[in-house]
C-alpha cells in the first residue's frame, strides 16, 4: 500500500544487512528520463502520460532488477498489475509490509506522501479510496510466498525474520 514504509523499512533493512537497496519508483523516474530525456515526478507521469503508461514503466523496471541478494521496494500497486506479482514470486521472495490502514490514512490526511491516487481529495475521500485500494489489492499481496511483517515490529525483529528467510534463499538461488 502506499506509505506502509516499505522505502523506509527497506533502507533501515539492507543498511544493517549491508546488502543493496532498490526503490522501484526511483527507477521508474530515471526510466522514463532515459525515454523521454525530462525529468519528472511520479505525479506527473500520471498526469501527463496516464496510470496505464506508469504501470508499463513499473513492469519493465521489474524486469530490469538483478536477481540477486538485496531488498527491492516496490510501488503499492506494482505487484497488482500484469503478472507482476507471479514474477517476482518466482524471482525473489516477496515480503508484505502490513501497515495499519489507519496509519496509510493519517500519513495520506497528513500530506507525509504523495500519491498521484489521492491528488486534491479531502479527508474523507483519501479514507475511502485507501480502504478500497487495500480491499482491491490485498489478494495480490497475500498471494504466493507473502512473508507478513507486521508493521509494528521493530527493524531488529523485521531483519531476524529477514534473516531467517536466508535458508530460503540460498535454496532459491540453488534452483535457478
């Protein structure tokens, strides 16, 4: 979802791991900077280009990532879109951030993230459109190797858990 933390987490995650961290948004930006030579932002593209082009430009980015050990955070609406999800179930492990909703709806009311989704809506509308996001999107994220992360653990308690999905991924990378 967007502002579960899933950047914040992410950073915290690899920088104690000492292991490489990906932002998928960052690299849908210099993607489309490569395409298009203007920078921009990712509410702009929505605007200018429109929701179906960003989605294009988020699948091609997860294409592009190498497959090796490192935390990749992706945008809350990369995995429900194509067969993103079944890619990179089959390419990595997949981790659920489950924030609160009523934390995802406080940062969004708070303007703490910007999502071209709730761009000038008020209160009650950013409420709604979350909670049917989730309702929308929650079967994407709950499918397959989804390792759920409650949101209040602590980052020492996301890394143990990270750690123990070691064995995971020695075997995964075994098979490929």
């Amino acid at each position: 979802m967007p502002a579960a933390g899933k950047t914040f987490f992410g950073q915290q995650i690899a920088g104690k791991l000492h292991i490489p961290f990906i932002d998928t948004d960052k690299k849908v930006l210099e993607l489309y900077y490569q395409k298009n030579n203007v920078s921009s932002t990712i509410l702009e593209i929505f605007k200018r280009d429109g929701e179906k082009a960003f989605r294009i430009l988020e699948r091609q980015v997860i294409r592009k990532i190498e497959k090796k050990f490192q935390i990749v955070a992706c945008g809350g609406g990369l995995p429900c879109y194509f067969d993103n999800i079944e890619y990179m179930i089959n390419n990595g492990i997949v981790i659920y951030l489950n924030t609160e909703m009523t934390i995802i709806i406080e940062r969004h009311k708070l303007n703490l993230h910007k999502s071209p989704l709730l761009e000038e809506k008020n209160n009650d509308q950013i409420s709604k459109i979350i909670l049917n996001l989730f309702k929308k999107r929650i079967h994407f994220y709950n499918k397959g190797q989804l390792i759920d992360l409650e949101y209040n653990y602590n980052i020492d308690n996301k890394i143990l858990i990270i750690n123990n999905l070691t064995m995971d991924v020695d075997k995964f990378n075994e098979n490929k």
